[in-house]
C-alpha cells in the first residue's frame, strides 16, 4: 500500500526537480545504449547507400557498408541489429523461394557482418513479404492469405537464417502457430539456443508506409493485411496473442507500431514479465525526423523522449532508426 503523501508545505514535489543532480538522482526510468536494436536495410551492389526519400537520414545499404555501418554501432554499444532486404523484383515470386535461398542477401550479410563483428547479435525477420509477388507476409491462393502453407515456408526460411549465424528470429508474419513450428524445427535441426522474439501483437497499421517503400513492397502490396494483423481497437486480444507465443516457444515478445501502442507495451510486460520490446516504426521515426528538420520541434528532445517512454510502458528495450544518433548523445 503506498504511504498517504504528506499535505502541503511539509510536502514540497518541487524540491525534487530542483536542479539536473537531484533530477538524475530519482529519475525512475533511464535509456542506455543496451535498450537499442538498430534496423539497417541491406540492398545488392558494392560501395552502395541508396537514401530512402521517406526516412530522412536512413539508407540502404549494399553488404560492405552494412558491415562498416555495425563496425560503428559496435564503437556506439550498441548490441544489437536488426537486418531488412531490398529484393530485386525479379527475385519476387508467388512461391516465396527467395526466401530460403541459404545465400540470399540477408544471410550474405550476416556472415558477412558476423565475420566482422561476432560480437554484435543479428536479428532477423521471418517473413514472407519481401520475396513475395503479391507483397503479402504469407503465401497467396485465389486471393487467400494460406496459413498453414505459409508454416512450410517460415520453417524453412527460419532455418537457413539460423545457419547463417542470426542470433535471433523474428517472425512478423503474425500466421496462426508459426512461433510453435518455427521453434520445434530449430530444436530439431540442432538451433537450440536460437533465440526467437515473437513479433506477437502487431497491427494493421497506417505506420509502416516509409518500411515498405525501404524494402521495395509498396507496389507489390494487393489489399490490405488485416486478415492477420491485429486490430488497432483490440488490446485484450494482445494479450492472448502474446500468451500464445510465450507457451510456443517465444523468448521475447515485441509489440509493433511503438507509441501509439504504450497501452499495450504496459500490458504485456505487467502481465507476463518476459522481455517486452518494442518497434518504433518508420511512420513515428518519419514523423519525428521531419518536424525536427522544419523547426517544428527539437529533433534530439523530442527523440531522446520518445524512446524514455517505451522504458517506462515496461519495455526491455526498442527497435529504432534513432539508435546511432541516440547511442552518440549517451556517450557524449
């Protein structure tokens, strides 16, 4: 039970704002550079960077630079990427085969960057949408989002990730048992301390615009998702979702978009206490960028406070394309 606060003036709440030192001393949350996994785009191609119009300050990125890119975050304390392909359309089938090819472009990179920087753990997603024709995360008949087909496919696009040496899965697919399956075939396959953070309450949402025009799926994009993405009214729903995962197999759990879900982030940790993250999406990162470079708001102000509220929703830690400028202002 919380003691009854003194009445005022033998309780002052001003005194403890008084000055930066004191502030410090009983801020209750705080960021760091272990809170950040940086999403680094990869594309074909040598000595290559490619801006992404919609993302002010990010790029794709061809394997080399990739690699100087986590030589950096590596420099930042950042222990983790994550790492997204631009696939050449003609790579894109209705089969989703690309997808497990062993030397893809992401697994290419993450020997590569792993060679480089062993000691910096590679996310990876799983999931069918950059490989696939109809820009969907699962495999498509008729018009039809097929689940249990679409397992087939994640379980095999999984594995030829883990052999490339990611330290973590990230299945964002949202299918119906994929955490299950994906899991099962890594303890079977000689994975067993792969790790997998469930993408487990991801949403339909308006946010994830300047992403697909990062990966090349804007065009490719028939319909919507929201046959298996989640509601944006639901939370309740999150919950179970989560749940699921938890009892399949998941090690960490991730909500998707970040800030206009802290409800659910708040939830989901109070409720399982497992690793809750958190994705700062490229709608959020676009926004901020965008009002920081016409003057509309302090970029770094309003940054460095976007990402202190996932830590005080209860989250391990966020997915954002902030993570090097973040990094550099914490060490400075």
């Amino acid at each position: 039970m919380r003691p009854t606060i003194a009445p005022f003036p033998m309780a002052r709440s001003r005194r403890l704002r008084r000055n930066p030192a004191i502030r410090d001393l009983v801020r209750e949350q705080s960021l760091s550079a272990n809170d950040l996994i940086w999403p680094i785009f990869v594309r074909d191609g040598e000595n290559m960077r490619e801006p992404v119009a919609s993302m002010p300050g990010v790029e794709r990125l061809s394997v080399d630079n990739a690699v100087r890119a986590v030589e950096d975050a590596a420099n930042l304390d950042i222990p983790a990427i994550a790492l997204f392909p631009y696939t050449d359309d003609a790579l894109k089938t209705s089969d989703c085969q690309e997808a497990w090819n062993p030397d893809n472009l992401v697994n290419r990179a993450t020997r590569a960057i792993k060679a480089a920087v062993p000691d910096v753990s590679i996310m990876l997603d799983v999931a069918l949408d950059p490989y696939n024709a109809d820009g969907h995360d699962g495999i498509v008949r008729d018009g039809i989002i097929l689940n249990d087909e679409t397992l087939v496919a994640l379980e095999r696009q999984a594995l030829v990730q883990a052999d490339a040496g990611a330290d973590i899965l990230g299945p964002s697919d949202m299918m119906d048992g994929r955490i299950g399956y994906i899991r099962q075939a890594l303890e079977q396959n000689d994975f067993p301390d792969t790790l997998i953070m469930a993408y487990s309450a991801k949403y339909a949402s308006a946010f994830y615009g300047p992403f697909r025009d990062a990966v090349g799926a804007t065009g490719a994009l028939i319909g919507d998702k929201k046959t298996y993405q989640m509601d944006s009214g639901n939370s309740d729903e999150a919950l179970r979702e989560v749940a699921r995962d938890i009892r399949e197999g998941a090690d960490m759990v991730m909500v998707k978009p970040g800030m206009p879900y802290l409800d659910v982030c708040q939830r989901v940790s109070a409720e399982f206490g497992v690793p809750t993250f958190a994705y700062q999406v490229s709608g959020e990162y676009a926004m901020i960028s965008a009002a920081g470079q016409n003057g509309w708001i302090d970029l770094e102000k309003a940054m460095m406070e976007s990402l202190l509220a996932f830590k005080r929703a209860g989250c391990a830690g966020v997915l954002t394309y902030f993570a090097p400028e973040v990094a550099r202002l914490l060490q400075e």
